[in-house]
C-alpha cells in the first residue's frame, strides 16, 4: 500500500473533528498506516517540504486527485487500516523520487 493514495478521514490540527481527504500511504504497518495529507488548499505551501502534483503533470492521472494538489509531508497522522475508505491512485516516477527526497530532509537528524 506504501505510495498509494487512499481516502482517510483526516484530523485537523485541533483534533475537533477529521473530513475525508486523500492522503499518501508512507508506511504500512500491521495495524495502522502512516500517512501524509494532500490538500487542494494552495497557501502555506512550503516548496522546501511541501510536494506541488499540478494537473500538467504527466504523472497526475495516475494520482486520482481530481484538481491540482499539494502533498503536505508535515501534515502525518497515523491511521488504523480499517479507517481507509479506498484506494484511488499512486503516484510513481518523478513524484516518487521528489517524496523521498523531502522526506529524507525532514526526517534526517
């Protein structure tokens, strides 16, 4: 499941309540994923951290995202498996190799 993007009802920073977003599968765990948010919101983009999947991309329709987005890398929740409504894409290639470029700057102590 790791690069897919699922559909997971995701919390907002206040814990108040979560809505249904797409968000890319980090991790897969026995239990639980590892999954970071994907927003059509397009301020506070942060270029350093922030992964921009605009709809000229040749690898967008693979994503399943219905308008151009942006993958927030320090946006992670941690999810039970049984909370994923569905699978609608991947992202692969490019976007791939940018992901893991970011994240290894974020994580790396």
């Amino acid at each position: 499941m790791k690069g897919k993007i699922i559909l997971i009802p995701v919390p907002y920073t206040d814990l108040t309540a979560a809505k249904l977003r797409p968000a890319l599968v980090i991790f897969e765990g026995r239990r639980d994923l590892i999954v970071a948010a994907i927003t059509t919101t397009m301020f506070n983009v942060f270029p350093e951290w922030d992964v921009y999947i605009g709809t000229e991309d040749p690898e967008f329709y693979q994503t399943g995202l219905k308008a151009a987005s942006v993958l927030k890398l320090t946006k992670i929740s941690t999810v039970r498996k049984d909370l994923a409504e569905g699978e609608i894409g991947k992202i692969d290639g490019d976007l791939r190799d940018e992901v893991n470029q970011k994240m290894k700057r974020i994580f790396e102590i």
